[in-house]
C-alpha cells in the first residue's frame, strides 16, 4: 500500500469555511472554542469536569445498548474506563443500509485512533459512535452503492409508505432478505465469507434501520471496542431533560445569539448552514404524527400550525422530552451533555454546523469539544493504478469530468509511431511558425497576436485530429471507454467523492483482516490536515 497526501482544496468543490478551519484557523477563530490540534484536545480533556452520578447513568444505559448489538469485551472495557472518569472522542452517522457511506467507517476509525492517541499521553479516553436513529430522510438511508469490477452496483429499500418517523424506529421489512442475497454475491476476497455471514445476522427483516447499522458495526469494531450510542433511547432523553427545558425557556436568547452569528458569519465571508429567523427555535415536536418544527412568535408556540403552550413544552421537557426532538444546532449540544466529550469527529459539513452551534454551547453547557476533520480516504485498487499510470493520469485528473478524461485517453490511444508522428509534426510547425516571427515582426509588429493565434490553433486541430485517431482505434478495440469507466466510477461514482458514494465493505472483503488496522495507523491526529489516497497494489 502508497498513500499520497493532497491539500483539502484541491478536492472536488471544497468548502470556504472547512479550508479556513484546516489551513488557517485564524481566519475562523472566532466561531470555534479550539484549534483542531490534539494538543487542544488534551488541554480540553485535562480541564473537563462532568457529574459522576450522570457518567453512571448513561453508562449504564450504554452497557445495555452495546450488549444487545453484540459488541464484544473490548467495549464493554471502554465503558468502564467511561464510567470511571474516561473523556469521549465522538464521532456519529446516519444508520445507512449496509454501513451506509464509507466515510462512516473512517469517522469510526479515526475517534479509535484519536483515543487511543489520548490514552498514551496520559488521559483516559474511549471512542464513542453517535448513531443518527432521530433522523427523519429515510431516502438518505435505505440505499447503498457497492464498486464491484468497475461497476456501480445499487441497493435500494422501498421510501415511507406513512407519515416520516425516525429512520432509526423503521422496520427494515422482507424486501431486506433478497437485499443481503444479492450483496453477498457481490462480495470478493479473503474477508467476503465473514462479511456475508454478518449481514445476514445484521440485516433481517424485523431488524430496524438503527439495530441493524448498530449491530453491523459492533462486529466490524469489535476489536476496537467502538461504543455505541442510540438516542433513541427514552432514558437518554430524560437524563437531557434540562437541556431540552432550557431550549424552550431561553429560547428568545438562543435565538438572538444564532441570528448575530449568522451575520458575523455573512460577513466573514461564509455562509451559514441552518438558516436561523425571528421565529426560530431549537427544537421539534414529534407529538400526534410526523416530526414538525416548533416557532415562536411573542412568546407564543406553535408545533408546524399547531399553538401548543410553553408550559405543555415545559412539561413535555420534564417528563422525558421523548416528543421533542433537537435541530442540527441543539443535536450536538445535548449529545455533550451525555457524554464528556473533548473531542468530535466531524465531517466538512459538520465542521460548519459548529461555527453556528458554538453559541448554543457557550450558552446551555459553558464549554465545547475540539471538532477535529475526519481522516478521508480515496482507494485506489490495483487495476485503477495501472490504468492511471497507462494514461498518465493522477487521481484529481478524473475529478475534472468525463469529457476531459476521454479526451487525454483517447490522445494516448493512438499507435505508439502514429502517436510519435504527430509529436513530430507538432515541433516541426512550432519550428515553422517561429520562423515567421522576425519577419513579421519587421512587416508589422501587431502581427505578433496573429502568429500566437495561428500557433495554438495549429496545436489545437492537431491534438483534435489525434484525438480522432484515438476515438477510431478504439472503435475497433473498444477498450477506452471501459477504462474510463472504471476509473470514474471508483473515483468520481455520480459526481462526488468515493468516500460519500460508496460503501467500504467490498473494499473490506478485497483487502482482508487487515484493512481496519491499517486505516486507523493513517487516521491520527497528524495525518487529519490533508486528504490521503491510498494505493492498493
């Protein structure tokens, strides 16, 4: 295996703000408690105080959520050191069909590693995964794309055929069964047996979005000892009560305090991620039918167009806050509050919900984690490097688009003496065209313009007229396009990063046992600042 570094920027439509956040820290500075550096991280773990009589409660709810997906001893160790005074590295996704996107997997290695970094500088820490049950877009979860010999190959369960509840409470349903017969199949490689075997066990029919992505993931971090969180859980609900009691009975100030940052982010240059109004508040109802938001007008709210009172949200608050359900911005927020977090795991888009939440931190819990980037990989198998090296491509060249990655092969396609031929009669018309500079130079010196023109007009048809050479050798040979093919839809599938659009088990499965523990040497702390492409060879 190579792994070859590139800045963040030079990805595929990087974002202003997470570049600011990696590369110059300064710039966004104001909107994030800490620098993204383990050294914050552990000035923020030795500081951290949290109440012991909630550690043990929530560890307690933990021990059984962890033991009824399966997760091994190691985990069950991690939750001990977490109820003996162990900081959280947090990390969390979406309960995607088949381990969902395979960046999943890398915000799970890298809160293993970043922990276990914690752990040998002297602070106890232990990886928690944040599972995102209190969704509502069932459409983000239930399909999945595996790379299978240059193919994209596509699971899909059927959308709601009801009202939208929490993906992490919906049935997976029969259809799942001829699912995991078909994802087996696709399976190659050493660990292809095992992985089929845990999706069987993972993913039947009465299992729920939520069991199944949990149970899918305590055996593949069994090793680790990845701790598991559902918060749909109504004991965890009742342990956040105060803070869900608080984003109602302070929600004029939270709201005012969201408004001006999202005009100080305005004029820093960035764009906020959750539009906050003059009516806005933190929360959802999930009282009487599908999720809708709770306004506030004057005082007065409403759940969608429903007036609901302050003191019935009060209460509601009290009594467990299982109907009320947090934004993107109160999420993390309560998440803290369970859990002593030093640091996050997030995502580029998440990175940007934290400049905005950290005046929903600094209000309700008077501290914040360090969020630190994921590590993000590109895997390059053994055939895709040998095609990029027979076009003389790097990865981000197939990042530009298919035209112009058809274009180049088509240039390199041509018959190695046809191809010299044309490199030949390329410099002989640069030689020719020079020749005329002095002399119409002399005749006039505006002619200058003309002859550049006339130079890369010539290099231009030429290159058009050997692409076409190219094109026809190929219609014979039919090679070009199953190349690029493959390569697109390893390293660009529908337009965006592998790591967003593919699922890592048949990556997995191809690379063996292994693979884990040689991702999570790549995801400390030090190697968060860039993207990394992995060669497979």
């Amino acid at each position: 295996m190579r792994c070859h570094n590139i800045p963040f920027r030079r990805l595929p439509h990087p974002s202003k703000l997470f570049l600011a956040y990696v590369e110059k820290f300064s710039r966004v500075a104001p909107f994030y408690a800490h620098p993204p550096k383990l050294p914050a991280v552990l000035r923020v773990a030795r500081k951290l105080t949290f109440p012991a009589e909630r550690r043990r409660e929530v560890a307690g709810v933990l021990r059984e959520q962890n033991a009824a997906f399966g997760s091994g001893a190691a985990t069950q160790r991690q939750l001990e050191e977490l109820e003996k005074g162990a900081v959280a590295v947090v990390t969390g996704q979406q309960v995607g069909l088949f381990s969902g996107p395979a960046y999943a997997v890398y915000k799970a290695l890298t809160a293993v590693a970043v922990a276990e970094e914690l752990t040998r500088a002297g602070v106890r820490a232990v990886p928690v995964f944040w599972l995102a049950t209190e969704d509502h877009d069932l459409d983000e979860v239930r399909a999945t794309h595996f790379f299978r010999q240059g193919h994209l190959v596509s699971f899909e369960l059927p959308g709601a055929s009801e009202a939208p509840r929490p993906v992490g409470r919906i049935a997976l349903g029969a259809e799942v069964e001829a699912l995991v017969r078909q994802a087996e199949e696709q399976l190659e490689g050493p660990e292809a047996a095992r992985l089929a075997e845990i999706l069987r066990a993972c993913y039947q029919p009465g299992e729920t979005y939520g069991s199944a992505f949990g149970k899918l993931f305590a055996r593949l971090f069994e090793e680790q000892g990845l701790i598991l969180l559902d918060p749909l859980d109504a004991r965890l609900h009742r342990i956040a009560a105060p803070i869900y009691r608080r984003a109602v009975e302070e929600s004029v100030a939270l709201r005012e305090k969201l408004v001006e940052r999202g005009r100080a982010l305005d004029r820093a240059g960035y764009a906020a991620q959750v539009k906050v109004t003059a009516r806005s508040t933190l929360l959802f109802s999930l009282a009487g039918g599908p999720r809708r938001a709770i306004t506030e007008n004057g005082g007065k709210f409403q759940a969608g167009e429903t007036p609901v009172s302050r003191e019935e949200l009060l209460q509601t608050a009290d009594g467990g806050a299982e109907t009320l359900s947090a934004n993107a911005l109160l999420r993390p927020v309560v998440q803290d509050f369970l859990l002593p977090t030093a640091a996050y795991i997030g995502g580029p888009g998440e990175i940007a919900y934290y400049a905005q939440s950290e005046v929903v931190y600094e209000h309700l819990l008077g501290r914040m984690p360090v969020i630190l980037p994921r590590a993000d990989f590109t895997l390059v198998d053994a055939k895709a490097g040998k095609l990029l090296k027979r076009y003389g491509f790097s990865v981000e060249d197939l990042w530009k688009g298919k035209q112009e990655v058809r274009g180049r092969m088509e240039l390199r396609a041509v018959p190695s003496s046809l191809a010299k031929d044309f490199a030949r009669s390329g410099k002989e018309v640069e030689r020719a065209l020079e020749r005329l500079r002095r002399p119409l130079g002399k005749l006039d010196p505006t002619l200058d313009g003309a002859l550049e023109r006339a130079r890369k007009a010539a290099k231009f048809h030429l290159e058009k007229l050997q692409r076409k050479a190219g094109r026809a050798r190929d219609t014979r040979e039919g090679v070009l396009s199953a190349h690029a093919e493959y390569l697109d839809t390893l390293l660009f599938p529908q337009k965006a990063s592998a790591a967003r659009s593919l699922s890592f088990l048949p990556f997995l499965a191809k690379w063996g046992p292994e693979a884990l523990g040689e991702l999570k040497k790549l995801s400390v702390s030090k190697k968060l600042g860039a993207h990394q492409i992995l060669f497979l060879d």
